[in-house]
C-alpha cells in the first residue's frame, strides 16, 4: 500500500516513496493500467505517448500541431475501424438468423425475415455510402506517414541529417504539410466519386 496525503493505492509490493507530483501521476496512472481492458489500454497508451513523435522539435507550436493532428487521425482510424467492424458484424450475425429462424414454425416469420433483411440491407448499404473501412485505411495511413517522418527527424536521418536545427524543422513541417494535401485530395476524389455516383443513379431512375 502506497499512502499520498489522504489517498492510498494497491501497488506493486516492494516499498515505494512518492516524493513528488510527477511520482504521484506515476502511480495513479500505474493503478489505471490495471483496471482497464487490453483493448483500450493500447489506445489510451498510443494516445500517451504521441507526444514523443514531436519532443525534439524546438518551436512549442510545431510540436503541439504535430501532436494534435496526429491524435486526430488516431482517433479517426480507430473510430472507424471499431464502426466498421461491429457494422460488419451485426450483418454477419443478422444474415445468420435468417435461415435458423425461417426453420422455426411460426406465423410472424415472414415478417420477422423481412424486418432483419431490411436492417441488414440498410447496416450493408450505410458501410458502403460511407466508406469506412477506406476512411479508416486513410486515416491511419496519414497518422503512420506523419509517425515516420517524426522518427527519421528525431533519429537524424535522411534530409534529415542537416546540422541547421531550423532547416531540420523547415523539412519536416513541409513534409508533415504534403501528407496533409494528400489526405485532404484523396478526400476530394473520394467526394467527387460519391457524386459522380449519385448522379449516375439519378439518370437511371
């Protein structure tokens, strides 16, 4: 048991002396560890320690625009990654139920069949209208790119090498910005290809 001021935790046995805030968030976070699921403690981790991608960078406002845009495209893979398979699920396992339920004698089963065709035909059609398994593809894509980048100027290598701390900085800001400008035309043409479609539909009604 480790006491801080009011609060104690049930850590590792072995006596440990907080002697400081830092040792404190230490611990608590410690403490979180061991009561989250695995699945989400790895993303709780990946999100802790984007900082790292960016520390070296001298400009305190490069670092804070690195580190948040690559949050923001974390959180976009994951987010549609989960969406995609849980959709992708719910399908599978509704189409499942249709020929177990269509052996079962009951007089609603028409209806019951129908209903579940028409949810599963509506969760396949919301996958495909939005694209979530390319958008998660993208996204993750753009955050790896921006990840690479960062670990090739923090280990000097490359266009990287240059002993000019601000010619570094200039590089590594420009290719951030060309990883962005290829995420934002993928994002058109993806648009311009969902309006082609609409269109095509339109003209064939």
């Amino acid at each position: 048991m480790v006491k801080y001021g009011n609060m104690s935790f049930n850590c590792s046995p072995h006596p440990l002396k907080v002697n400081n805030i830092y040792m404190y968030n230490k611990i608590k976070w410690s403490v979180k560890e061991r009561n989250m699921g695995e699945r989400l403690l790895t993303k709780v981790r990946e999100y802790k320690h984007l900082y790292n991608y960016s520390v070296n960078l001298s400009f305190e406002k490069n670092q804070l625009v690195i580190t948040e845009t690559l949050k923001y495209y974390v959180k976009k893979a994951l987010l549609y990654k989960y969406t995609y398979y849980v959709a992708s699920l719910a399908s599978l396992l509704l189409n499942f139920t249709i020929p177990v339920i269509n052996q079962i004698d009951w007089l609603e089963n028409r209806v019951i069949i129908t209903i579940i065709s028409s949810v599963t035909a509506l969760i396949t059609s919301t996958i495909g209208l939005m694209g979530l398994k390319d958008k998660w593809y993208r996204s993750r894509t753009a955050a790896e790119n921006i990840k690479s980048e960062c670990i090739k100027f923090n280990a000097c290598i490359g266009i990287y090498e240059d002993e000019d701390v601000k010619r570094k900085e200039k590089n590594l800001i420009l290719n951030f910005e060309s990883i962005i400008n290829q995420d934002k035309v993928l994002w058109k043409e993806e648009l311009n290809i969902s309006n082609i479609s609409k269109v095509h539909d339109e003209n064939k009604k």
